[in-house]
C-alpha cells in the first residue's frame, strides 16, 4: 500500500481501513448491491480502468485500492500514477481486474475517495502553483471535513502543500480570547510555553503590529499568525519579525490573492478552503465486462 | 434535540453521536486542548454567538448543539434558528453559555459541521430557486463525502431538494454494464424486478431516445435516468414518457444549466455537486469570555 | 466468499465479518477455549465435516466459513452445497481441514449461525411450498432478531421469500396512529409522498374496505397492508383493488393458514414468525482427528 | 434500570447499551423513521402501554426502556413488572410518555427485545413447570443466537433456569474429540486439572456407564455430562454418581420428556431450545396520541 | 499465531489484534511516522532481531508478531523462542525481514508489548522459583492493568502462574462487606450458591480462624481466601481446612514472603504485584538497514 | 468531570469514557457481577471512601468518577482531592454514595486506574524531587503501556514532569537508523526539515559529541537526545550545545542517578521507567454499607 502513496508521506494502513470500511457500511447498508446482485451472474469477471476525466493532482489511489481488497480479496489493483503526481484530462490511473460483482459494488466509493482527496490535492497545487519561486508555502487549516482529518492533510500534503496543526493536541495557537483571558499576550505566552513539552510550538495569533511588537518582545513565540491583514501590513510584519519567528499569512486566502501575499515574503499562506471547499476532481472508472 | 432539525425530517441521533464523537475524536486526538489548558482558568465562564457571515440556509444545528454536549454537559446551547432556515449574513444562529474551556475547545468541530452541510444546503436552495415554478425536484446522489451520507442527504433535504437512493441497497438502478452483462434492456429490468421486493423501486439509466423506448414497452421501470443529455433530447423523453415513469436527468448539472432543463419537463434533476463540491457556508464563533 | 450465498443474492463481507467477530468474542470471551489449549497438541490436525442432522434449507455458509478463517487462516473450508440448497438429513454441507485446535474452538460459533439463518430459509421454505403455484409470495417483517437483521433478511431469501422493509429508512409504511395524528388516510399518504423521494415506495396499513377504497380514492400508495382480515375479506380487498396497487396480507398467518390466503389473490403474505420464531435446523460438525 | 432486572442477576449496563444501539442502528438505517417525520407533526405527544398479548413470563424490560431513552432522553418509562414476572395475557408491562414521534421510531426495537427474551424466558418457565417437584434444575448451553448470549443467558435465569458456562473461557467441557487426542478420559481430566486455576470447574461428557466409571475413578471432574441416555441409563449413572459429582443430562430434550428425565434424579437437564428455538412471546405497543 | 503462544494456554486472535490496532493507533496518530517518512526512501529494506537485553521470561511474541503484519503484510516474523522460555541477557527472540519503513515504524508498539507482558511472566517466574518443591501455586489477581487483562493473565501462565478469576462473573468471591449485608458468612453462601450455575466455584474471603471454622461448617465454599494471616495462621487455617476446601493466601505477598507463605501448605498464594508493579523487561530490536 | 484534573491540564472526556469502557467490559464480562447480585438486595445504599494507602501524588480521579457513573448516574462521587495532589497515607480521596450493588461492582475498575495512574505520578514526582532546583525537566518517552499513552502521559504531568512527543506523528525523532539510511547526520536532517510543517519539532539522537557538533553546524534540529552518556560527556555536551538547541539526556535513569545528570544542566531527562515499570499506588475503597 505504501508504494500508493507520494513520496515521503505516510498514511496508517489503519486509518485508511477505518475509513473505507465506513464508506462501504454507508453504501452497501443492509441488503449490499441488490442492482449488481440481480442482474451480474457470479462468474462474470471484469476489467476496468480508473481515468481521470479533468487535469489534475491525484490523491486516494490507496484507498481505492483498499476498497475493492475489502470486498473482493481477489481482486487485483495495479496503479499506474502514484499519489502527488500531476495528470491530464484522461490519464490513466489504475487497472482493475477481478470478478464482476465487486467491482461494480465498490466503484462509487472508490471513486467518492479519489474524488474528494484528488480535489484537495489539486486546489492546492493551484495555490503552489500561483507562488511560484516566492519562499512562501501553502498551509491547511483545521477547517477540515468532520472524520477525514487526516486523509485530507495527506492530500494537501500531495498537492504541494504542508500542513498546520493536525489537532488541538500538537501545537499551541493562541487565539485572542486565550490572549484575553490570560491578561496579555506575553502572560499567555508564558503560560503556554511552561505547560508543554519541549517538542511542542508555539504559535500565536495577532491582527495588529502592536501586538506583533509585543510577540516578538516576549521572544517565547515560534510562529507568529498574522490574521487578516493586508498585503501592505503584512510585508511590513515580514520587516519586523526580520527571521526571528515564522510568519503566517491567513484570512480570506484565493487563488487571486495568493501571489501578492506570497510576494510579502511570509513564510506561510493558511487556506481553510483548500480542504473545505475544494471541488472534487472528475474521476471515473471505465468498465469492460 | 429534534426540534433543531429541519421540519419532517429525522436524523438519528446515534448518528449525529457517531459522526460528533469521530470529529471530536480526530481533533482533541492524545492530549486534548493544550492551549486551552494552559491559558483559560478552570473557572471561567464564557458566553458565545454562532453566527452566518454570509447568507445561507442553515443545516448541522444538532451536530453543533451535540459536540458541547459531549465536552461538558451543564453548557447550555439554545437555537435561535433552526436547520433548513435561510439566514441573512450576520445571522444569529444559536447562543451558548457554560466553563469557558469546553467551548473554545468545541468551536472548530461545530463551525466544521455547521459550515460543510449549510454549504451543501445553501448550494441546494441555490438550484431549487433556479427551478423557479417547474416542478422538477432538485436530488442529490451517491457523490457524497466518505463517512458523511447520512448527514449529507438530510442537508440536501433541508436545502429544499430530495434524496436519490442512500445506498445500493434500497433501490435499483440499472446502469449500462448492468445491462450489457444482463442482456439488454427488458432482460436486466426483468431480472431486476423479480429479484427485489414489492418495497425496491426500480430506476434504469438510458442514454439514447432508442433505450428510453425499450424501457417504456418493458413496462418495468418506476423511474429512468436520462444521462447527459441536452435539452432537446431530454423534452422529447419527458414526451416519450407521458407520465408513465418518472424522468430524472442528470450529467454535468450546473447553476446554469438547471433552470433550462427544468423547463423540458423534466421530474428530477439529480446533481452529484450538491454533496461532492459545495463550498462550506462561513459560519463563526463569536466568544466573550 | 460470494460463491456461498444464494444466487443472486448479496451479503456484505463487512457486515458478515462484524457479526462473526461479536459471536467469537462472545464464545471466546478472555481466556478462550481452556479445554481445548488443555487437552489438544499443538500439531494436532483435524477433518470435520458439516453436516445437516434434519432436512432443510441452508443458509449461513459464508458465515460459518469467515469463523473459521478469522480463527485461523490456514484452515480450508471447502463448501459442498451453497445457500439456498434444500437438502435432506445427513447431507454433508462442507469439509474442514486444518489444525485441530481452531477448528475445535470455532465449531459452537459456526453452528450457531449456521442452525439460526438455516431455521429461518426452512421456515420460509415451508411457508413458499404450502402456498404453492399462486402468485403470493412469502415476506418476512421488521420482527427480526437484535443484531442480526441483515442476516435474517438474507436467509428469508435463500428460503425463497422475499424481502419487506430492511429499516424504517427504506420505504413509507404508514400505520394506525400515523393516519390518526396526520387527520386521515388521504392527509397522510400525501404528507408521505411529499416527503419522500421518488425511489422510496409507500405502503398503507388498513383494517377494513372502507379504508381501502380511501386509499385507493387517493391514488397515493404503491402497497396497501390488509392487516388481520379473514380471507372472505382478502379476496373482496383483492377484488378492489384490481391490480391498481399491491395487496399485502399479514396478521397471524401460519403454516396452516398461508394456503387459503395465497387461494384470495393477494401479491405477498408477511409474517414475523419467519425471523422471530423459526426453530434452529440441526446442524453438526463431525470431527476426525 | 437495575430495579428492571430479576431479583438476584445482574445485567452490564453497558452490555444494554451495545446491543440496543446496534438494534436501533440497524433499524433507523442512513435516512431514519421517514413515515414518523412525515406524518407526525414536532410537538405531538403520545402515551403508550407495553402489553403483553400472551401469556407468559416477562424478560428484557431493561432492553425496552434503553431503547426510548436513547432516542429521547425526555420520554418516561414507567415499568409495571419486573423481568422474572409471569403474566397473563393482557398484562400491563409498562407505561410511555413523551414526544410521540422517538416513541413510534422505537416501538419494533423495543418489541423485539421483549418479544425474543420473553420467548426464551417463558420456554424455560414451561420446562421448569415440568419438573415439579424434582430436585433437577433446567439449564441453557452455548446454542445461542449469535450477539445475544449475556441477553439469552440471563432470559434464561428470568425463566427460573441456571446457566451453564456462558462461553469457552470459564469452565471446561470435555467431550468426546477432546478425550480421543488426549488418550482416554482420565488423561483428558488430568490435563485439564493442571491447566486450569482453582476457580474453574470441571465437566466432561460421557456417552456410557463405562467411561462415567472411569470418570468416577479418576476423582477430577466436578460434573458429568451424560449425553443422549435414556431414562433408564440416567437413573442408573444418577446411582453410579452417588452424589460424587453433579450430573446433567442432555441431549433432544423436550417438553414432554423433561419430568421423566427430571424423575431420574439427574441434577441438571440441558437444552439448547430453551435459547436457539424459543418462539418469541407476543408483546405489543398500545398508543395513544 | 498459535505456535508462538505457550503450551496448553490460548488467547483469542480477536483479543490480541484488538489490542494491537489500539497500540498502533495511539502511536501512529493522525499524522503516522513523520521521521521514517521523511528520512527512509520507500524501497530500503531492513533485517531486524528482537533481543532481550536482560534474562527474563518472555510472552507477548504473538503481539509483537501481529503489530508488524498491521503494518505490512510482506514483513516477515520468524521467532526464535515462544512465549513461557526463560532467557538470558542476549538471547534472540526472532528476527524480522522486510521493508524498513514498517519495521521502523512498528518497533516501538511491539517493544512496549514485549517488555510489558514479559514483565509481568518474569516476576511471576520470581515467585514460582521461590516456592520451589511447595505445593502451592502462584496466583494472579483482577488488580490489573485496564484494558489488558487477558493478555496479563496470559502472561501470568507464561511464567508459571496459574490464574484467579477474569472478572466479577465468572466466579464467586465472595468479601465483608458481601457477608454484612447477606447477614453472615452461612447467609451468604447459601445465596451466592442458590444463585449461580453447576459450573462456577465459590471462594469466600475471611479474616480469623472463627470465620474459616463457619466457612467449614457451612460446607458450601469450595475456596477460601485468608486474608493478610501471617504465616502462623495460615498454616492453623491450613490444618483445620484439612484438604476440605482450597486455601489461598493473600495480602501483601513480596518475593522475600512468599517461600515462608507456601512453607504453611496453602494451596495457592496470590498477589496484586504480578500485574499491577511488574517492571517491564528490557527488549529491544536491533535493525540491519 | 474537569474540576478533577489537574490544573493546566486537559484530558478529552472521550479518551476517560473509551478507557473506562473497555475496563469495565473486561471486568463484568458477559455475566456481571455475580456475587453482588447474589448477595446485596436491590435497594441496599452504601457510603464509601476512596483512600490512599500509601503516601503518593494522585492521578486518575476523573477515571474513577467516570466508572461509578457508568454504572450507575445515582451514584454521587465527591472528590476531597484533585488531580496531582500529593498525599499522605490514609489521604481521603473522594467520598461515593449511591446503591450498593454498582459501587461494589465498580470497586475494582475505579481502583485499577486510581492505583496505575497516581503510581506513574508518584513516581514522577521522585525524580522531579531529586532534582531539586536544577533546571532539568523530567520527561516521559513512548514506552508506555499499550493502549493507555494519553492516560499515562497525563498521569507523568501530574507528578510535575513534562510530555516528550505522544506518537511517531507529533515531533520528529531521528535516531541512529535513521540517520544511516538518509546518509549521515546533515542530510536526515534536512529531509526531515522539508518534509514536516512549521509547527513540527526536529529531535535528533547522538552518541557522541562528535555527532553533536555536525547536529549542531547543521543549525536544523530543536533538540538534541544525548543517548547514554555518562555524566562527564553531558556536561561537555551542555557546554557545546551552549543554549542553541535543547539538551535531553536519556538512558538509564534511575531514581539514584537522576540528580547528577540534572547537575550537569541539561534541559531534559527523560525516563521510560516512568511509564512502564512505575509500581501501583495501594489505593483502597472503604465500604460502609
């Protein structure tokens, strides 16, 4: 399964197996594929090839692979592009040879994966793709779909782009209510860094140059997130925090805004429409019966 | 909790549960909210607004209302609106009061369900206002996010629009390798209605005026499907039909397009967008502590 | 795994394999099978053959099979009927070979489902034959066993009766206290189909004529329910509706009676004593060590 | 919930809950109780009455009222019996209050839980009618439908039967396979004795007086199975035992051999029916809107 | 799996892959294993030996075999010892070849099972080695880890041990407060023996010889547990016992008592200190990349 | 349930609720608490006291009042301590009243966690004692009980010492291995820097100052692991590092060697033994009934 994925990520077979077997229970429901059941006879095999119908940039191709294995162990699925490449309109994807009946039962979920993931992957690498040279990455957010986390941050991961916090639990972002309640941001500041681990970062959300002098005061911050500002305050943000921490960019990110932002030199640009509003990517499989 | 849904329509609330838990789950992942902790006072209050920054009709209220519930059971979450309402931008949608701690740790995983299916339901609305007076019916269909059908047909529903099939298990739908390896047309509807019982609707896919035809003399088929084809084609199929089946069509659907080929006549106009590409309603957290 | 389920007939594995699992749990519990770990070798092989003690109808083959593999997954199970078989008593349903110490273990659970689903398709079986060559065809109801409704469902199948509702979620099935609450016959069945979409059929239950012809007035059922009549009223019910909808007969009928419903014309006889009170079919599994 | 149970047995809460939620899974499926929301307006109330239709003896009143409490927390259940009671026909289990829509969304898995238990609870009850006076106690196997053992074992106790072991892990059963590979009885005796900790009893079937006297002899097993013996033999081996160690007799038996069997003086009358063949008791829900 | 377990016990595959897919998701999380991922390319291969890096008692290797094929079917397991052999510092456990990634990323889950479970079989051997040619055996207790108890008891019979009960239902162990509220010690065990099956044993606990001599008198108890008695006691409550029933000691048991503890003939002396303090043995694998 | 935390603190109420859970299946088992339910009348009340028997910090109070509640929402469960309180012998910890069947059925459980939790903070604390006024932090590893990291993780911040990472997911770690594979120090470095978003630490394990100096003119890692060095070589390493990257010193640390290594000022000391071989508090429950 791991030759599935793109190069230098990781996904937990288990992850994708929870997640697969979720979408099959959703679809198959109680009485499984009674079309498939009624009309395919039990010995007719079947080829099929999964095609992309749109450019774009594929991710999923594991849990489409885990799909059909869960209904059928006999069914055999041969990638042909790997997670994180770039396809055009038609391009073929996998081979798919087996018995008939599971391959039809397991089509729309395979493709509902592939579509989904390969969407987030794609949007991203349009927003990479507007950067250009500039240093600046393209961040997710944990505006992500409710059960999918983590296999939508591998798929912003294939398109190009890294991922913010998976959770509430793997680094500090305060906000300015925490900022509020603590009395300040360097009180805040020196709360969270006394409460967690050294492996833990420190980030912390500001939305004016005051508050950001005051981070930068504090020297206790590793990323500072610049919230909604535009591209004139921001460079100038870029200016005051001279390399001393890690500037994030984020608000109201598109396509159209994202080079100019990227141009005032921040280290990352956060999208939480990279995984919440992507389109899915047309994909279909082509059967041969 | 069933008087946030939308009227006559039910959700289990096992299932709202199970999809509440996954989300929380993925987000407060091994050490929970460790910014949180380290800066908000175990005793302090807050009193938040979920609010519409953009307009929209409203669906995910039980969901919201479900994963406070599940932090910490003396916050009090009362609706000021209620799913399948559409909202102004600025829109109060709920009031919530309770320990500062469990909502701030609550706000992302409820603003993540309430924007993803009022995206789907504002979407929805969008074609079903388009469609004006004709009397097709907007439908969503099997292109749904992994894990989320459920949820995901009943914000179709509350957007105004109606539900295909929720599985492959409770109606047929004969597509065209079904009726290749069956035989044709008549045999694979013939199969089709002796295999299921009196309660399965029977829908086959047609993609030429010649099928359609053959479908009609079977006698055998509640609904079809028209696939992909252009408004022409599809009038002379509502023609065809006379009321003796239902029509849907479907293939490449768009805001567009929908008010042309409602006005062929048409019963259905089925759009897998609806669920596979909406984007997420902006919904917030408005938070005074 | 498919080449052990009744034609044309489709089981999930995943709903196979969760059933399964819970029955070896259950039996395993936290020490697992201290008589066997006692008394058996290592090394020890066994071949066991299944075996129908009584004459009946099989079903339950797949299930019997996935326990042992999920045991032990060098275990062979070769089926030599599959389900739907009639057979008479002594029939060899399958052979076992592997290590001694599984195949032991996992005899009770295999049997247990095996005895259960096999009981309901005799059952069912017994029902179809008495009715013999009149068109009724026999239904099972939602009076199935906690747990093991898709399962039941299946075996009602492989008896050679067909399926009513799988769930509240999958057709209309509109009641007494429905019609009561909804203002009358015609108000709800209208309420129903407004609600629903068009691949969800709606079936009305009805105690005398009078109601019937209401609904037939209506024209908004696709199945009436004729609930406790006497069978002078079935074929008067039969008679009126002259084809225009489905006629379901259900209420107390057993084996004795299922002939003379069937003689009134109806379309289906339900009864829950096919899923809620089928006696076990004897099943055993002799072993050679 | 505990003062819903049988005097003296417990039930795990969370064993309840489990089962109940993968009944109301199965019946609520993806799109819920679509004739409930369509036809009963939000805001109606109804009061119910649990009644027993046959006579019998009460069991899974616990199972009924988690039902309605998952589904709404604000419905009242109120019970009028307690599981162990024997009812006549008409007997009033218990009274419902509350919104009427979760009340008829729950009404089938509520009635099925009651249904199944008390069948098995009112089989055992006639068996041990049969006995009278006769010191033998009626006893269960692990013939159970699979999912339900822990609900069926204790039915079987509400009954006025004792369980035997409730799987594979909390007593040894040796039988005639164990003793072959072993190399005799005595030899499958000692092993087990050294295997096993001082809390777990011993049992072993035997299908003579022969091997009952080598079993004697031994002076390891705590209990003896006399397997498919007629009454004769049974009084014969009851003399042999001497009150050395318990003995159950087993196998094909039925309600009208149970008292000779019972008059043998044997301690324990097994029967795999009383769980795998009891017909369901006929409970019904009476609603008032 | 089977033979990697020792001889005469069993432990359920369900419960170890239950326990193992826990593990792994736990320490992979959301993200999975970002080091490996970024460091070791996706063909690289590894030879990997488990070694115990003290002298010990080993158990756990079926576990540790299970949490690499989670992983990645193609790795291969091969053990060089089986649970129950004694070590010394050095030996080889098993050896492991296959891709690196896998094998990097599951070495911490198998080691935390390994040493853990190989703990509690090493300290349980401590005490077997102590008592020497004494009769009594060393016993376990419910004091254990959560979530692990049947793998802890397993590895209990790993060292030597034998085991108490698995949990409040299958034995009878009956405490003061059990006979306060039951009215005496013959009150009591008249109940607890009215109320369980032929199968299950019956231990009551006492704290003086008055009680033991009650106890006797009843002739209802097959264990009894004398409590926190010191070794002059135990062994007057040794002779009064008089082989009528099995007598086990308990209370604060340590390595330096118990040799004296089993001099006064009990039975079977148990302690909490197996399962809940066993240091966890040092094993480690060492990796050929 | 967060007013038993610790302070600054955070535990998901779903990791609590899953834990105690499993605890509870394994303890009641199939059959439940047979002995309580023979012996204690259904409405008998009781008054209990949790108490620690032995000096110690205090850790799992939240799990113990989750599982009284669990079986029993009468039961009242009040803390007298919280969370990370150190304690004398005798301490009252919490006093429970409720009916006297689920207290005495969940005794165990509630001990299980209380005794396992506040053993690893006990411990914890030793060697935060040890240290005295050193900078040095105590730290925790992955070597940690299977199936309890988030618990036990929490248990070590309630003894006064800090969280390495939770899984392989949240910080990186190269380690010998890893750095072999990626080409040398630099190099694995550099991989694991591009590979790994903004908020992710990079810790690097060395074994000898010359590794430290290439670590440290690469200029790319947070943290340095210093494995095994004796005290000398820390020092050294402490001055090398000279504040530029955060020093752990880890292997082999016992409670007698702990304040030396913190003298030689490195920032962490990080100790499996925590979590895996921390002996149980001796917590009891004192029943009044």
């Amino acid at each position: 399964m791991h030759e599935l994925l793109a190069a230098g990520t990781f996904l937990s077979p288990l992850v994708i197996e929870g997640a697969v077997r979720r979408a099959l229970d959703e679809d198959l429901g109680r009485a499984g594929d009674i079309t498939t059941a009624a009309t395919i006879p039990a010995g007719a095999k079947a080829r099929a090839k999964l095609v992309a119908r749109k450019p774009g940039t594929i991710a999923g191709l594991a849990c489409a692979a885990r799909t059909f294995e869960l209904l059928d162990e006999s069914i055999s699925f041969r990638a042909r592009k790997r997670d994180s490449d770039k396809v055009e309109a038609g391009a073929l994807l996998a081979e798919i040879d087996g018995p008939a009946a599971p391959i039809l039962s397991g089509e729309r979920v395979a493709l509902n994966f592939l579509g989904h993931l390969s969407g987030i992957a794609t949007l991203t690498a349009g927003y990479v793709a507007k950067i250009g040279n500039a240093k600046a990455r393209v961040c997710c957010t944990r505006k992500t779909t409710p059960g999918l986390r983590a296999l939508e941050k591998y798929a912003v991961r294939c398109g190009g782009g890294v991922n913010h916090r998976y959770g509430l639990d793997d680094a500090v972002l305060i906000k300015d209510n925490h900022i509020a309640v603590a009395g300040g941001v360097r009180q805040a500041l020196e709360k969270a860094r006394a409460a967690v681990g050294h492996l833990v970062k420190v980030e912390i959300e500001v939305d004016s140059l005051a508050q950001l002098k005051e981070v930068l005061a504090s020297g206790k911050a590793d990323v500072v997130l610049l919230d909604n500002m535009d591209t004139t305050m921001l460079a100038e943000a870029v200016r005051l925090a001279d390399g001393k921490l890690k500037t994030e960019a984020s608000g109201g990110v598109t396509l159209e805004t994202v080079a100019a932002i990227a141009a005032t030199g921040v280290d990352l640009i956060s999208a939480g429409a990279l995984t919440h509003s992507a389109p899915s990517l047309d994909v279909a499989l082509d059967i041969e019966l």
